[in-house]
DNA sequence: CCTAGTGTTATATTTTACTAGTACACCGTA
DNA sequence: TACGGTGTACTAGTAAAATATAACACTAGG
C-alpha cells in the first residue's frame, strides 16, 4: 500500500479498511486478517496498525476477541451510518476548498462534471 | 488560525496564503505581510512561516527581496495555472475517495448536488 | 552612521508518529 | 497439558515537525 507523507499512516489504514467494508470486501461478521499479517500487507509496524484498529473499536466499526481476532460489527446500521458520515466528511472537505478557491457553486459542480468528463475519456 | 492536526501546519500555512491570492485578498505584486507577523497572526513559530513561504518562493508564486519583503509574483499566468492546479488537486482527491466508497460517477455528482442543496438551505 | 523593519540562517529542545523488539493474555485444538 | 495463532501492552529508539531563541544580512530613512 501507498501512503501519502503530509497524514499519519495509522489515519490512512483506518480509511483502508473503511473502504474494504464500504466496497464489500469486507462484510459485516467477517474477521479481518490477523495484526500481524496486516502490518507485512502494509508494510507497517504492528503498533500501526494496532493503533488504528484501536481507533476503530473504539468507534464500534469493528468488535475484537482476544484469541480470536477483530471482527467487523454485525450492526449493521452502524456500517451505513459510517458510509454516510465518510461521504459527508468527503464532500464537506471538497466544498470548502473549492468554494475558498472562489468557484461559486454552480462553478463547483460544472468542474467536477468536467473532470470526470476528461478521467472517462483516459482510463479507468 | 486553527489548524488540522492530521497535516504539516507549514503545509496548511501554504493553502492558506494560495487562498488568500486566489479570492484577491493579495493581488499581484502585492507585498505579504512580514514573516514575524505572519508567525504572530498565525500563532505559529517564524521558522515554520519562513518553510511555508520557502517552498512557495521555490515554486515561483511569491518572490523574496531581503530588507523588503516578500511579494506576489507579477507573473499572473503563474497564478492562474496554480488555481487550475489546487482545482484539480481537490478534485481529484475528492473524487478517487468517494469513488472508493463505491459510489459510481453518476452518484457522485448527484450527492454533490443534494450536498449544496441542503447547504444552501441552512446558512452561509 | 545609526536604527528600525525586513528576510535568512542556525542551534537546541519538545512533541508526535512510527518502528523495533519483547513479553503477556487468551482461544482452540490436539 | 502443550502449542500455535491471536490480540494487547510496554519500553526504547528514530525521524520529522514545530518551537524557542538568537544571530546575521539587507533596505530605507533620518
């Protein structure tokens, strides 16, 4: 996996496995591959992940059993509701700083139609 | 200023200035304020200031006259490709992260849209 | 020439993220 | 009971960011 240097990496695994469940890859119940296989995938220090499964339990998204593993939550609800919040939390971000950068609203949607316009014609 | 703690403030410190040029609060030419002010205003350390603006001088956006100040480029184009720059930056980001929730081109766009919509409802 | 205001550079210190290594605690199974 | 797989915790060390402090270099104006 790659990281980008300007967050901590710990932030950046939390958003990984966010996506894993977001995509399905990982589904509600399912057990998450051991800490220590998770630090050699990424390339990381067990402490790293560690820290940022932690962060995880804490918020509910994932249970853990001592013997057995980490487990994604079979709450579903609170899945969902994470989805949202991670797409809110997205959106509100891009908003800001395109809307600082002086483009109106209209300006904001009518870039982002055009970027995804210009990505579809390249690849993907 | 307050500041995300999940990213370098120097890094930050930058944005901030790129906005502040980019919705004319500093026009071409124009000279910064001094780097012992910015650090006061900013609450922050004149090294960490002097690192923001050293890699904005590097990247041509401000100019440097010991004794003098520090000034914004006349070089308008250089400016305007910077906008275009920080765009597509936001863009980008936003759209790969919203992608890896799984949402598709279509729903991206359309979350937007509601986003502002009920934006635009409350205040601003 | 002197001084105030400016950018620039340097050193030492603190804080935080990350790593490395180790040990402990628990579970399931043979 | 023993062992392998698992999560958890602790200590020590490194690197980068930020701070505090100070000194140096240049400009403009009295």
């Amino acid at each position: 996996m790659q990281f980008d240097d300007k967050v901590p990496i710990y932030y950046q695994i939390k958003n990984h496995l966010y996506h894993e469940m977001m995509t399905g890859q990982l589904v509600p119940g399912e057990k998450l591959p051991a800490v220590r296989q998770l630090a050699v995938d990424l390339t990381v220090n067990v402490n790293t992940v560690q820290r940022a499964l932690g962060e995880m339990i804490t918020e509910g998204i994932i249970t853990s059993q001592r013997g057995k593993g980490n487990f994604v939550t079979t709450e579903t609800p609170r899945i969902t509701q994470l989805k949202e919040h991670l797409i809110m939390e997205q959106l509100e971000r891009a908003y800001e700083q395109l809307h600082a950068l002086n483009l109106s609203d209209d300006e904001i949607i009518a870039s982002l139609k055009q970027y995804i316009a210009q990505r579809g014609q390249q690849d993907d």
